[in-house]
C-alpha cells in the first residue's frame, strides 16, 4: 500500500514534503493506519564516531553507549529479507547512513537482497566507498551517494586528527572513482556531497563550494547548525519527561558549550554561494533567507516558520541490531526490534502511535528546532 497520488522525488524535494505533510494531516485526523514509510533510514553506527571528533564532541560516548553497542550486533540476513521485502511491498526507499561503510561485509549482503527486490537505495557515509559498490549501481538500485565532509582538510582542527584526514583521502578517492565511473557507465547515480555548519568551519563555506565544484558534485548539501545550549537541553529534558514519562538521554551529544557562529561571517559567505551556484545544486537546510541566520544561531526556540515535524509518519529509523526508533535522536525510545515483532505492527504500534500524537499536540520538542528533519 502506498499514499494515495504520492509521488516519489527525494525527501529533501519541497513539493514532495508538501505533499506528505497534508496527507499526514489526513491520516491522523481520521485515526487512519499509516501507510509504510517512504524513507527506511538503515543506521550503521560509526566505529569510530569520527564525525564527532570533527567537532570536538564526545557525547556520542558518553550518551548512547547502548547505540555504540549495536554496531556488535548485526542484523541477521533474515532480519534484514524481512525489512527489505516490507520496503518492497510498500515501495519504501532506503537509506544507509554510516562511517566507511563499503567495509561491513553485511552491506554488500544486504544491497544483494535489495537488488533482487529492486528497492532502491540512496547511501550517505562518513570516508569512501570502494569498487565493490559498482556493479549495484550498474543494476540501478543506487541512486545517490552522498560524503559528508563536516570540514576540509587545509583546516588546522582536522589536522590533528590522523583518522579524520584518512577519512577524507578515502573519499576523495572514492570520489575520483564514481566520477570515472559515471564517464562510461550508462546507468549512474548521484554523487554528493554534505557537511553540518559548525563553529569549526562556518567561515570557509566558499572553499567548500570552490571545492564541490571541482570535483563536479552533483549536489552539496549544507545543514545549518545542530547544537543546542545546555540552557535550552534543560527545557528539552523535562518536556520529554513530561511527555512520555521516561527519561531519555541519549539526544545530549547534541548539547555545545561552544556553538559561537558569527552571523557577519557566515551571511556574506551564504549569499555568494546562493548567487553563484547551479540552480537546486547547493541546498541549504533549512533554508534560511540572510536576515533568518542570526535568529537562527542565538534564539533556540526560533524555527523560521517551519514548525511541525512530519518524520515520524515517513521515515523509519533502524538500527544495525533491528530496533525502530521513532527518530534518531530518540534510541531509548523503544519502539521494537524486527527480528521480534512485525514490522508494521512496529510502524503502527501503540509507541509509535503515542509519539506521533504527541508530536502532533505540541508541534516540536524543543531539541526540534535544531534537527534537520523539522526543516525537511
Ligand atoms: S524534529 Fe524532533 S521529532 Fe522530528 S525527527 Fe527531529 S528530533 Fe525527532
């Protein structure tokens, strides 16, 4: 079963969005079941969590020892058939989030079974991929890869991270590799790139666009930035309490003491790249006007008019060990494990039913206003 007159684009696409939030809408106010997903977000857990040593975080250690925990326990091929031929049924899209992913000998199982079921995937992984990744892309079933780049390697910070700069090398090589590929291949996809704005590389954003154009990306894909203040955690842990009567604490890697953006710096910078860019090739997410940037970097409680979250009704969150969350932030809100439970009795079930209502009551957490999926 799919939503009715749905028309599949990707997720960052504006009409598409607008499309699923009306038809959200209609769901929840005729207490319908809600269809499958459109998007099934696979999460390999990083080993190494590079990514948050880019911005010098070590919460992710600190909060989600459980999450850093399901990276040892893999999904077995029947789980995961399990998963794939629910996505088939209701022609959901995956999306494989992870750090050098191309290096987990489940993966290339689990693109196998999606071949077979021609359920298309898009990947987005911190450092490359190899050539093994080639032959699905001839099969058609990859239609993007994105590497998220959270700084660029002339930058003194990533210097002194060995592991971030080899990072970088493999997939800059992966990269050149896709690029070639795409010279002769008459099936291709999309290659990408992205980075979150940080304190650590909000000034040189142009040399990113310099050097996204260089290598001739199909899209660059920048996310203003994700922290919060501890002031504003307080307000996001007692509201959660208040919600769901459980303490969860897992969303505190996204808590900086030290998230100082100089907007002087940043808007000139954002109105070049707007000026300048291929039209729809350089996103910005959300998409701020300029006079929107300061608002968005010292109000936490400022959303830019985009005040609701819909993920929760299109995006499936699960992790490498089988548990569905209801969205990523959120691990230690149990929804249920796959190799346990049905899949839509998960996506339909009474915990996920209570966080959609809940969402839909009070419009956002607070921890909201700085997640991209608000502004998706
Ligand atoms: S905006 Fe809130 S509810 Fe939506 S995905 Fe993000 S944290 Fe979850």
């Amino acid at each position: 079963m799919n939503l009715p007159g749905f028309n599949k684009k990707t997720f960052f696409h504006r009409s598409f969005v607008d499309r699923v939030k009306s038809l959200a809408q209609y769901y929840i106010g005729n207490s319908l079941k809600i269809a499958p997903p459109q998007i099934i977000t696979f999460r390999f857990v990083a080993k190494s969590q590079s990514c948050f040593v880019y911005s010098g975080c070590d919460g992710f250690y600190k909060y989600r020892p459980s999450q850093t925990a399901f990276s040892e326990k893999h999904m077995s091929l029947r789980s995961f058939r399990k998963l794939a031929d629910y996505a088939a049924d209701g022609e959901s899209e995956f999306f494989f989030w992870g750090e050098d992913i191309s290096k987990s000998e489940d993966f290339f199982g689990y693109l196998d079974y999606l071949s077979l079921k021609a359920v298309p995937c898009r990947i987005l992984t911190i450092g490359g991929v190899d050539e093994r990744i080639l032959p699905y892309i001839t099969k058609g079933i990859i239609k993007e890869i994105i590497f998220s780049f959270e700084g660029h390697p002339s930058q003194k910070h990533y210097k002194a991270f060995p592991e971030v700069m080899n990072m970088y090398q493999s997939a800059l090589n992966a990269i050149n590799l896709l690029k070639d590929f795409q010279l002769t291949s008459p099936v291709k996809s999309k290659v990408s790139g992205s980075m979150i704005i940080s304190e650590f590389n909000y000034y040189f954003l142009d040399e990113m666009l310099a050097w996204s154009k260089s290598r001739d990306l199909d899209y660059f894909y920048f996310f203003h930035g994700n922290s919060i203040l501890p002031s504003h955690a307080g307000a996001h842990a007692s509201k959660f309490y208040d919600t769901f009567q459980l303490s969860s604490d897992s969303w505190r890697d996204r808590v900086s003491e030290c998230n100082t953006i100089d907007s002087a710096i940043l808007i000139p910078q954002m109105r070049v790249i707007q000026k300048n860019i291929r039209k729809q090739s350089h996103i910005f997410t959300p998409d701020l006007k300029p006079w929107q940037i300061s608002p968005y970097y010292t109000d936490y409680n400022y959303t830019a008019g985009f005040d609701r979250c819909y993920a929760p009704w299109f995006i499936m969150n699960v992790f490498e060990n089988g548990d569905v969350v209801s969205c990523a932030n959120f691990p230690d809100y149990p929804l249920g494990n796959i190799a346990e439970s049905s899949i839509d009795e998960i996506w339909n079930g009474e915990a996920m039913r209570k966080f959609r209502s809940e969402i839909m009551l009070c419009d956002r957490l607070p921890l909201c206003t700085r997640c991209s999926c608000l502004y998706s």
